[in-house]
C-alpha cells in the first residue's frame, strides 16, 4: 500500500474517531440556555379557575386555581412568599408575591398591584423563590 494511501486511512480513522467523540459528548452537554436552574427549586404551573372577590375599590387579590397537571391541592399558605408569575393573558409576565393559600384559593401581597386583568382559564407558574421588586419612586 502506497504512503499516501495510509496516511489518509489512518486520517479517517482518526477523524472519525473525534467526531464520534464530540457527538456523544456534545450530546450530553447540549441543552436549551446557559441558565442554570437549581433541581431543588420547587415549581408549580396552574390555571385559573375563578377570581375573587373584589375589594371596595374594585381590586381583586385573589383567585381559585387548580393545577397542572393535575395533583393534589395545596397545604394551607404553603406558597406563602413565593413568587407568582402569569404566563398567559393581560397580565402576562407580571410577577407577585404569594400572601397565602388554601387548597384552591391564592391571594397576592397588595404591595405588588391587584390581579385586575387576569381571567379564568389565565396560565401561572409559582415559585419557591423570593420576588425582586424595585421599589424606586
């Protein structure tokens, strides 16, 4: 066998051998973002299944959900101080801070604004996560 011939066989094998590399490593290292997210942060989606009562002025805090996908109710004020976010609807992307819960119902911290906009059928996701305000006037 030629010189040349070798040496471009053993190129081949050699290329095909990091290529094989790459793609079983680039494989497991592939994701979506670089955003790492923590495995330990507890998440929860829901829908919203009627809105509360509203204030005298008109503001509504609160309103009844059921989760997604389907699980058991919360514990009462398990969610108390996460943070709320509305990924459908008027509101979307608008974040606030749980006050409290019952099996079913949320109501939100007043500091953050009313619900006003939401409607039933509205998407949310809660987080075990602390909501950054900024409070600057």
């Amino acid at each position: 066998m030629l010189p040349s011939v070798r040496w471009c066989m053993g190129f081949r094998l050699r290329l095909s051998a990091l290529t094989a590399t790459v793609v079983i490593c680039g494989a497991a290292l592939a994701g979506h973002d670089d955003i790492p997210v923590d495995p330990a942060l507890k998440r929860h989606a829901g829908q919203i299944t009627a809105l509360g009562e509203p204030d005298a002025e008109g503001r509504v805090y609160s309103f009844r959900a059921r989760r997604l996908p389907a699980a058991a109710e919360f514990a009462a004020d398990e969610l108390k101080g996460w943070r709320l976010t509305m990924l459908a609807g008027k509101r979307f992307a608008n974040a606030f801070e749980v006050q409290g819960n019952t099996g079913v119902e949320i109501t939100v911290r007043a500091i953050d604004g009313p619900l006003n906009g939401i409607a039933v059928n509205d998407v949310f996701v809660i987080e075990n996560i602390a909501l950054e305000r900024n409070l600057e006037k």
